[in-house]
C-alpha cells in the first residue's frame, strides 16, 4: 500500500543530504567553503547582504536547499500518480528528471531570485548535471518506488 508522507520524507531528505553533500565536495576541492555555499542558497532570497549573515544565513540556505529538495520529492510523488512509468521505470525517470530539475533550477527559480549569477560554464554545467542524476533524480525515483507502489 502506497504510503505518500513516508516516500516523500525519504525521497527529500536522501536528495537533501546527498545533494549538499555533493556540492560541499565537490565545489570545496574547488576552494568553496561550506559556509559561504549555504550563505549563497540563501541569496536567493537576500541577495548579496547573504554573505554579512555569518551562520544564521548559511542555516537559512540549508532550509532553503532541503525546501527545494522535498518539493522536489512532492511533484515527483505527484506525478508518479499520473505516469505510472515514473515508478515503472524508475531509474530512467530518476535520469530524466535529475536533468529536468537542473534545468528547472538554472532556467526558472535562479533568474527568478536574488541569487549572485555565474556566467555559463560548459564544466559547471556538465557537473551540475551529473550531480542532479545522481543525487536528485535517482535518490527520488528509487525511493518513490519503493514506498508508492
């Protein structure tokens, strides 16, 4: 029996965690300190003053980034509903829609918010997607399945 509350609790927090998780490493052994990479999810909504908040913005800015992770989890849960492909094919919908959610944010939420703007980065780009497959899309796909069926 399909049970929504707990496949869309395990779906955001995996993404959650996996996500940031991802990031923190991987843009650290590029020279980004955590705390200045939480402060700039934050931006989003502060805008540049992000980076004078110390702590209390960087929490903000991981509140916002497990806010984006569980709705995220909650329109995949949504439409899995709909498609039942989504649950069917799990692991090619867990592809296509780390994809889509990468986009989604570059393409809508980013230009939409406060946040700082990096010019375009064929490297960036191609490591942004890999990291929304594998830490976005599969972790939400496979853990609908598996509490949605």
């Amino acid at each position: 029996m399909a049970n929504p509350t707990k496949a869309i609790v395990s779906a955001g927090t995996i993404c959650g965690i996996m996500d940031i998780t991802a990031a923190v490493v991987v843009y650290g052994t590029m020279g980004a300190k955590p705390l200045r990479l939480l402060q700039g999810i934050a931006g989003g909504v502060l805008g540049p003053r992000t980076y004078q908040g110390g702590i209390a913005t960087a929490l903000l800015g991981l509140a916002l980034h497990f806010t984006i992770a569980f709705g995220a989890a909650t329109v995949f849960f949504i439409a899995s509903r709909a498609f039942r492909f989504l649950i069917d094919h799990a692991v090619l919908s867990g592809i296509l829609y780390g994809i889509s959610v990468y986009f989604f944010m570059q393409r809508v939420v980013i230009p939409l918010s406060h946040a700082n703007r990096n010019p375009f980065s064929l490297k960036f780009m191609i490591i942004g997607i890999v990291i929304h497959i594998f830490c976005v899309g599969l972790p939400i796909a496979l853990s609908i399945r598996k509490y949605a069926r």
